[in-house]
C-alpha cells in the first residue's frame, strides 16, 4: 500500500510520528532593557474602547457591546527591535475567577519609532489588542489586567508602570428600528426603484458599531410609496408622513412603541436624490418622531467610497430623531443649532487628539477594526466628511435613548 505522496504507507507514519515528537525550538533573543530601574517594558496606558474613547477612559462603556482593550508599551524601554504578544485577565471582583484573553495582534516594539502615544492612539498596530468575551462586558465593574507579555516562544517580561485599570460597563436601552424601503415608480423612464438589501445591511452594521447600544432590534420590509419620481422638496416630507401613518397603525396593533421608523428611498444611481429629513428634533423623548433619507452608492459622498451611504447617512437623521441638533460644520454649509458641540470643525476630537473613534468592524460585512483618527473624523450630525460618532453625541444619545426606554416602555398586561 502506498500513500498520495508514493511513499510506503509505514515510513509515512514513522515520519508523522517524528515530527510530533518534537516541537521545534527557537528561542528569541533575550531583550535589553533601556534606560529606568527596574527594568523592564514600560506600560504606557490600558484604553478599553466602543465607538469612541480618551486614553483615560473618560467615555460611558455600554454593557453588552462589543469592546476592545488596547495595552501601548513604551518603545524607549527597549535596546533593539522586538516582537511581542500579550494576555489580559478580566475580573469582576478582587478574588473573582480570571478570564484570560490573548492578545489579536503581535506588536512590532522598535526603539527607533519616534511614534508618541498620542501616534499610537490612531494606529492600530500600535498597541497589543483583546476583544473582550460578550461574558465580560455585563453591566457593572471590572477589573484588567496585563497578566503577561512575551516574545513568540519566549518567556514573560518583566513590566513597569501601572498593569491595571478597571472599567464600568452601564446597562443601556437596546436601539429599536423599523426600517421601511419606499419602492417608486420613475414616471420618466416607467422604471421602479426599490432599495437594495446593502443599504438596509450597512444601515443596521453602522448603528451596532457607532451608537450607544448594546444591540439593534431591526425588521424591514419594501412597501410602495404614496409619491413618485421626478422628486420635489416636498417627497421627503410626503415620505415622511406615510411613515408616520403605518408607524401609528403598527403601534396600534401591538409594535413596541418605543420602535423608530426610517424610510430609505433608492436615488436611483444619483437621477432621484431625496434629500432627508427627520419629522422633528424632539427636546423630550417622542420615538413616534420618523425620519427617512436617501440611499445608494456613494462614489466619494463626503469621503464615503463603500457600498452604501445608507449608513452615515440614516444615522444622522435617526439622530435628530433623539434630539440632535447640527454642530454647524463645514461652517456656511450647515446651521450651527448644536450651541454645546465641543469640538472644533465638527470633528471628533480637538487638536489635543484626545478622543480616537474605533470602529470595531463587522466581519459578516468584511469591515476591518479601525482607529478613526479624532482630528480627520467628523461627527455624524455634521455635513462634513469621514463620519462617526464622538463623545458628545454618544453621551447625549445614551442618555435620550435611556429616557424613551423608561417612558415608554409598553404597559405588561
Ligand atoms: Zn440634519
């Protein structure tokens, strides 16, 4: 008998069972240490991140969303390049049982990289990475902890500086959306337009990762529109108060009153563009207030070049849906009626580079974890480009969001 490779099938088995036998042995190069007693790598900061964070954590972590610790060791503590990989230990009490989480990523540590920490922040191979369990990020404290960094094969290095934060994790309202695509018939061309199922998929992907929830409660479904094409200013508003009659009959037949409801309308690759609208910006908590916007391939659209812009976009208007107001940017492009909103040209962080929008990706979709730098990102309520979310639309949403669930909560008969 003779295997694949033409080899007799026993010397094939003797030669598996060597190379089990043994496991190769490379050991790394001991590192030297540079500069401070004692020595040893210096931690630089723990930042436990969401949507949007400071390196001192000074952003409401929601429970059950999805988290990622960053762990920045000083390249200065060290006399030539190294590679290095991590663990962490998560606990929810001083003497509770540890989680340990490997790190994602090996991090390049060169002495040369002039790189500052405030460098680091914005890129994320510049740190040792840990998604947190879904069993860790449970409303209350807890503890991490750097519990080891090594080289590939190598043993523990010594560690200096503070190897431990701890963070709170805040219970918050899940995101309830009913999104309705408005299929209209093109009285031009004959042709009909209905929204293809990226948008709706990029729409609910972006409110997972960039708003304040723990989850979105989604359902969507294509209903025909009251209007057609060619549009006026008035479509949106038409679109709005169709919405607005089916939300109101839906509630009535039991939907979760606390349910929003979005309209998306094709634009028809840029021949119909339905500039969108929120029915109103609410000063209290009011869900019945609906909203609708256009989608389609963005092609560049404030420095959108995915397959939709449903996304930033529908955001944006859902936001004035929980109160946002615009932070007037690009100044004489947007009505500034945001007074509060801290940050200048409507970014998400001011010079200082304090706040770094994360964007934790979305593997079904193929979307990579990014840093989103707080000085090149706009917030979502702006018109201006690279759209996230910062803190002070985070915080504020959070807050509404909380407000809605309580009040509105359906009577348990
Ligand atoms: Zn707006």
């Amino acid at each position: 008998m003779k295997n694949k490779r033409g080899m007799p099938r026993n010397e094939a088995a003797t030669r598996v069972d060597h190379a089990y036998a043994t496991a190769p042995r490379r050991r790394p190069q001991q590192i030297e240490f540079a500069g401070a007693t004692p020595a040893g790598l210096a931690i630089q900061g723990i930042e436990v991140c969401q949507a949007i964070q400071s390196v001192e954590n000074s952003v409401t972590l929601i429970a059950d969303k999805a988290t990622l610790v960053r762990v920045y060791i000083n390249q200065a503590s060290v006399r030539s390049a190294t590679k290095l990989r991590g663990e962490i230990t998560l606990r929810t009490s001083e003497q509770g049982p540890a989680t340990y989480v490997p790190a994602i990523n090996e991090l390049d540590l060169d002495p040369v990289d002039g790189t500052t920490l405030v460098d680091k922040r914005d890129t994320m191979a510049a740190s040792l990475n840990f998604r947190l369990p879904a069993s860790s990020t449970r409303a209350g404290k807890l503890m991490v902890e750097i519990n080891r960094v090594t080289q590939k094969g190598g043993e523990d290095q010594p560690l200096t500086g503070t190897r431990m934060t701890s963070a709170t994790f805040v219970s918050a309202a899940p995101l309830r959306i009913r999104c309705l695509g408005l299929r209209y018939r093109d009285g031009a061309t004959g042709k009909t337009h209905t929204p293809d199922a990226v948008h709706f998929t990029y729409l609910r992907s972006y409110l997972e990762r960039a708003y304040p929830v723990p989850s979105v409660i989604w359902s969507q479904v294509v209903v025909d529109a009251d209007f057609s094409a060619p549009f006026s200013d008035d479509t949106v508003v038409q679109a709005n108060m169709q919405i607005a009659a089916i939300r109101s009959s839906d509630v009535n037949s039991g939907v979760d009153p606390r349910t929003h409801y979005f309209g998306l309308v094709d634009d028809a690759n840029g021949a119909n563009f339905m500039r969108g609208r929120a029915m109103g910006i609410p000063a209290m908590p009011q869900p019945d207030t609906v909203a609708s916007g256009p989608c389609g391939v963005p092609n560049g659209f404030a420095g959108d070049n995915d397959l939709s812009y449903a996304d930033w976009y529908g955001a944006h208007e859902l936001g004035h849906t929980f109160g946002r107001y615009h932070p007037g940017f690009p100044a004489g492009q947007q009505d500034a009626s945001d007074p509060a909103f801290p940050y200048q040209n409507g970014q998400l962080s001011n010079a200082d580079r304090k706040y770094v929008g994360y964007d934790l990706g979305d593997g079904v979709l193929g979307m990579p974890l990014q840093a989103l730098s707080g000085t090149d990102h706009h917030d979502v309520m702006t018109y201006a480009d690279q759209q996230w979310i910062c803190a002070h639309t985070f915080e504020a949403i959070r807050i509404r969001l909380k407000e809605e669930d309580e009040q509105f909560a359906p009577a348990i008969a």
